[in-house]
C-alpha cells in the first residue's frame, strides 16, 4: 500500500469557497494536500457550505465567518495562509441589469485603494 504522507501542509483561504466556482476550486485545493479555509459570511446558513463537507478530504477543510469588508476578520483569516484565493463578493448585487454608479463604486473601490496605496510609497 501506498500511503501519501503529507508535512508541514500549506494553507489557503478561500473567499468564496462554496459557490459554484468556489466549490470546485476548494475541492482541487483538498484533492492537492492542502488545509482548506472558507469563508461564509453567515455560518448559520450552513445549507450554503454543507456540501463541501462531503469532499474528499474534507477534514482539512475548516469553515469560517468572514464579512470581507471587516479589515480585522480578514487578516485573522488569512493569518497563516500561503494563498488566498478571493472568488466571492462583498455585496450583493440588484435584479436590474443597469450598469448605473451603484454597481461600479463598490468595483472600483479596492482598485482606488490601491492605487492611492501606490501613491503614498
């Protein structure tokens, strides 16, 4: 028998995890030997995230509260993390398929941020 030992097991955390997209990349992530973080922005919800508890190697998969716009949620998620992997969203967005300022502010921001990031260095 051949059994793969893993050490010292990277970390990554994934924003997102357990959409559809995010569900796929959590279980590529579980499959490669990986510890597993996710987010959930409501952790009472669990019928979002249950799935992903019945992936191979799930027991490296651990689920956790994150409102990624709380800067101090982020960091303690991403403390110890190798690779983050940010596929979710930080609102939620309306019916309407107008492209009207509403949804670019909230697009836009993180980019603003940076760029005045940029300016201060």
């Amino acid at each position: 028998m051949n059994y793969k030992v893993i050490e010292n097991m990277k970390t990554v955390g994934i924003i997102g995890g357990s959409g559809f997209i995010g569900s796929h990349t959590t279980k590529k992530f579980l499959q490669e030997g990986f510890k597993v973080r996710v987010s959930a922005t409501d952790i009472s919800k669990t019928e979002k995230y249950e799935h992903l508890k019945d992936l191979p190697n799930a027991e490296n998969l651990k689920i956790l509260p994150l409102k990624v716009e709380n800067k101090n949620q982020l960091k303690d998620f991403t403390k110890g993390c190798e690779i983050v992997v940010h596929g979710g969203t930080p609102f939620q967005l309306d019916v309407q398929l107008s492209f009207n300022k509403t949804y670019i502010e909230p697009i836009d921001e993180p980019r603003n941020h940076v760029r005045k990031s940029n300016r201060n260095s």
